[in-house]
C-alpha cells in the first residue's frame, strides 16, 4: 500500500444516509472518520450513530474541503483508506437504456435526465485524490443502464464512466445482489460494484475469486446452501396484532410493534385475502352462494409497452351480483367502482418465502405485496427493522437535534430510512469478506458460519496491506 500500513480499517462514506449501510461496515471493523450527508435528518440520526466522525454537508460544495481534511488525516496518522462507501441517490435511476437515449437525441426529443445521477461525478473526484484501498458502490440494479451526461457532455452510462475514472490504478466489477441469497429474509435486489487497487486481491480476482461475499442461501437450498429465510422465520415472534381497533393494534411492551387502524372496509378486503394473492382477486363471501370462480385481475400492455391494470375486473359477483371484497372507491354519486391498482397491491405475504422488498410505504396496505403473511394488518415498524437486519445491530433513533429542537426520531423518519437503506447484514459481511482477502484470514459470513475464501493460488507474505 505505497509503503503505508492498513491494519487499521479506517473508512469514508460519500451520501452516508442515516449510517445504516455504514452500520454493517463498522460492525465488520471499519472505522469511519468521515461521512456526508445533505438531508438534515438522515444526517442528524447519522451523527447519532456514529460518535467521533467529521460530517460534511454536500460533497460538491465543500469537495475540496473534504479531500484536504481526509488527506491530512491520512498523512497525520500515516494511514491509508480501507474503505470508501458510496451510495448516491437512486431516485432519479433510469430503466432506459443507452439506445433510446440516443434515439432520442436523434429525434431531437431531449431526454430528461435526473440531475441527481451524476453526483457520482464529484463523487469520483473526491475517490481519486484520497484513494481508498477499497470503492464499495451500492444502488438500485437500474444503474446498470442508467445513462448521464459526463463533463464532456457526451451521453455515458454510470458504470461506464466509473470504469474509465477508476482504471488502470483500480480493478473491479458490477454485480446483480439478491439480498434473500444472503440469509435477508426480504427479497431486495441490488447492483454491487466494487473496485480496488490492493495488488493481492487484484490477483484473486484475475483468478476468479469475486469481490463479493459468497451466496450463503439459495431459494431451493441447492449447493450446500441454506434455504432462503422466510418471512415468517424473521417475524414469529413478535406478539400478534389486528388492525381492526386500537386496543388489538399496538404492543405495549414494544413501542415500534404497532399498526395503523384499518377503515371498516379495507379491512374487510384484507380479511378475505389468501396468502400469495391480491385483495383484487378476492372470491365471494355471500354465504348462499361462495362462489370461487370470479375472473381474477390482470395487467395489458399498451401499444407504448406500458402495463396498465385491467379496468373490467369484476366488483360483483358474476353469479349471485353480490358485492366483492375487493377495493373500491366511491364516486361523488353515491356509486361504486373498482380502484385502480396493480396485482400487487392490497396483495398479502406468502409466509414460506422471504417478504418483499421493504420500500418507504411498508405501512401501506395498497403498496405491493406489504399485507402481513397471517394477520390482518401491514408489517409493524419493529417487524421491517427485522427484516431490513437494522434490529440486529445496536442503532438508536432518538433523541436528534433537528431544526432546532430535540425529538424522537418520526415513524415517517424511520419508514423513509429503512426504504432507502441496505440491510447492513450484508454489508457486514461484506466487510468481513474483504478483509480477508486482503489479511489471507478465514471469512466468518455471520456468526457460526465460516467460509474459507479461495486464497490456493495467492501466498500472502503479510497480514497486512501491501
């Protein structure tokens, strides 16, 4: 490492959030010195968190004064960067991809482009003047393809422009993550790219060894692996609740084990879902007729390509015309007609199988596939930081210092933080895994789980950094 020891796993993390990613991290021994974050109250529970950490406020505002203060930290310590964390935004992630960006500019349509997607310009800025042993990028899988205009203005995709900023000094790669292949019990999918200029790992990886950790589940338990982890496996043990009044809806014992109360008639549609299956589907309850064979919902394909749900979903049912238990809204005249919705929502939890991907309203019925497997309700806050592997690590939520006053942090806070996050389970474990690669020691994937990473064809001199 150019002469400089890295036995002290010290990091940086760009667009840290609330620290949650950076949770799983520190656990795995990074010591972060530094993080930035622009949103005050992601910020505020980041600092909360993580003691003793200088804080920036927006990486290309204060770019320079980031770079100077991690490099005298570097040169004070003589210490170089194990880590640098870098989660940009992904709101503004496109599925189109280079082709009909192009087109467009050929037809003379401008495309719009999200500005928030090229903060990964200053971002690479700031990683090649400090450095860092490691680069850890994490976003949704749509940044695979997810086009920017670079300082040259030539249209480029993202991972495109960080392979040409980062190479020669840097080697790495871009990988499709299934959280639930990581003993998640939530079905998250996410693009890993990670990059390093650690010569020892640089020959692992010409000889096939990944920059990931190795799978340690499987949806059919195929390889040696284990069986995904249910949500139910995840979530048993929390005491019930039932969203059809206050007294049966919240834990006393348990402030973040609590729902919503459900209106009369949403719970009434929720009631009648089977696991696996959307209140749309919903069969009749008339008791003299239980007719099961009512057309189910569905989606069409315009001639744009765009799915849109079936407008003639029946409301009634075709045999006795009593009314469905499937969502309806009513119309200024007193009628009724089917809500617009996908097959996804109102849709219940199949408890056999790891839980959805957990976005910022969980708490919804009518986002997707959110109802719990068994009861009638959605997922509880303490239920999410379970299956998000927040509540497996020590992280606390309140009090922060926030415009000015001191408070708890919102159940509207937490939803958004535990939709933006990456389960620091898995960064965890991707932070042990690089490590060993770089020590030569045995990878311990989670507690108990040990698993020896392909060192055969490397002879490692040192525990250390080159």
């Amino acid at each position: 490492m150019d002469g400089n020891s890295c036995s002290s796993k010290w990091g940086v993390s760009l667009f840290s959030g609330a620290g949650i990613g950076d949770l799983g991290f520190r656990n795995a021994g990074v010591d972060f010195k530094v993080m930035c974050e622009k949103e005050a109250d992601r910020a505020a529970l980041a600092r909360l968190n993580f003691q003793n950490v200088k804080f920036f406020f927006e990486i290309q505002t204060e770019m320079d004064m980031i770079i100077n203060h991690i490099n005298d930290e570097k040169n004070k310590f003589k210490q170089d960067i194990f880590l640098c964390s870098c989660t940009a935004p992904c709101q503004g992630m496109s599925k189109n991809g280079m082709g009909k960006i192009l087109n467009n500019v050929r037809s003379g349509k401008r495309p719009i482009l999200d500005p928030r997607n090229r903060l990964v310009l200053p971002a690479l800025k700031i990683i090649k003047k400090i450095d860092p042993m490691i680069i850890f990028f994490e976003n949704v899988i749509e940044m695979r393809n997810t086009v920017i205009l670079d300082e040259f203005g030539e249209y480029r995709r993202i991972l495109d422009i960080i392979r040409s900023e980062l190479n020669p000094r840097y080697t790495g790669e871009a990988y499709d993550i299934e959280m639930a292949d990581y003993g998640i019990p939530q079905k998250r999918k996410r693009l890993i790219t990670i990059y390093t200029r650690s010569n020892k790992i640089k020959r692992l990886f010409e000889d096939g060894t990944p920059l990931i950790p190795p799978a340690t589940h499987s949806r059919f338990a195929k390889g040696g692996l284990k069986k995904w982890v249910s949500v139910w496996n995840a979530i048993k043990d929390f005491p019930p609740l039932d969203a059809s009044c206050r007294e049966k809806a919240r834990d006393k014992a348990n402030p973040f084990h609590r729902v919503n109360i459900l209106d009369e008639k949403k719970y009434e549609w929720i009631k009648h879902t089977p696991a696996g299956r959307s209140a749309f589907d919903n069969q009749c309850t008339n008791p003299e007729c239980k007719y099961q064979l009512n057309p189910s919902h569905g989606t069409n394909k315009t001639q744009e390509g765009i799915n849109r749900s079936n407008k003639d979903t029946p409301l009634y049912c075709v045999k006795c015309g009593s009314l469905l238990p499937r969502p309806y809204t009513v119309e200024k005249n007193g009628s009724i007609r089917l809500m617009s919705g996908y097959t996804s929502a109102y849709k219940r939890m199949n408890e056999d199988f790891p839980a959805s991907t957990l976005t910022r309203n969980f708490s919804f019925p009518c986002s997707d596939n959110k109802i719990h497997p068994t009861q009638n309700r959605v997922l509880s806050i303490a239920e999410a930081l379970k299956i998000q592997t927040i509540s497996d690590f020590e992280y606390n939520w309140g009090p922060i210092r926030l415009n000015g006053s001191t408070r708890q942090a919102s159940d509207t806070l937490i939803r958004k933080v535990i939709g933006e996050s990456i389960p620091p389970m898995f960064t965890y474990m991707t932070g042990k895994y690089l490590w060993s690669l770089l020590s030569g020691d045995s990878y311990l994937a989670t507690p108990g789980v040990t698993v020896q990473t392909n060192l055969s064809n490397i002879a490692f001199a040192s525990k250390f950094c080159e």
